[in-house]
C-alpha cells in the first residue's frame, strides 16, 4: 500500500473516533457499547478503538485545545477538525 493511501485510510478510519470525541467533549470516556459501534464504524478491534481513546486522553490538555494544536500542525492532505460544540471552543 502506497504510503499516501495509508494515511488515507488511517483518516478515515479514525474520522468517527475524532467526530464522537467532539461530539461528547464533555466526557469523553465512551461506553463499552459505544466502543463496539464506533470499532465498527472505523472498521478497527474493540481494543484498537480503547486504546485511541487511552492515547487520546493520556494528558489533561482539553479537547479544543487539543483540536487547536492539531489544527495549527495540519499539513498536505490532513483533515482539519473543528470543535462542533460551542461550548467547547
């Protein structure tokens, strides 16, 4: 697999993981149901989608900072986030 198609992949199988979290940033610990529907949704295991979620909130730095961050990092074909909620922001 070329290596452009794989970071493809890898966006669009983390696309729902990254909506989720930015639509429940007030607590974004999901349920083990909602893991398995979100490891179906990505097309990844139930414990790809928990250890994401372990990574992702491995630091106390909150959600739209986070988004910030990553946002002023994107570069080439790299799907900016948003923050839907504002809330959040």
């Amino acid at each position: 697999m070329k290596v452009l198609q794989k970071r493809q992949t890898m966006q669009n199988m983390t696309r729902p993981l990254k909506q989720w979290l930015c639509d429940h940033g007030g607590n974004p610990y999901p349920s083990k149901p909602e893991k398995e529907i979100l490891a179906r949704d990505s097309r990844m295991s139930f414990v790809q989608v928990s250890n994401w979620f372990a990574n992702v909130q491995g630091d106390n730095v909150t959600w739209s900072k986070r988004v910030k961050i990553y946002n002023s990092r994107v570069t080439g074909n790299a799907e900016p986030l948003s923050v839907s909620r504002r809330q959040y922001i």
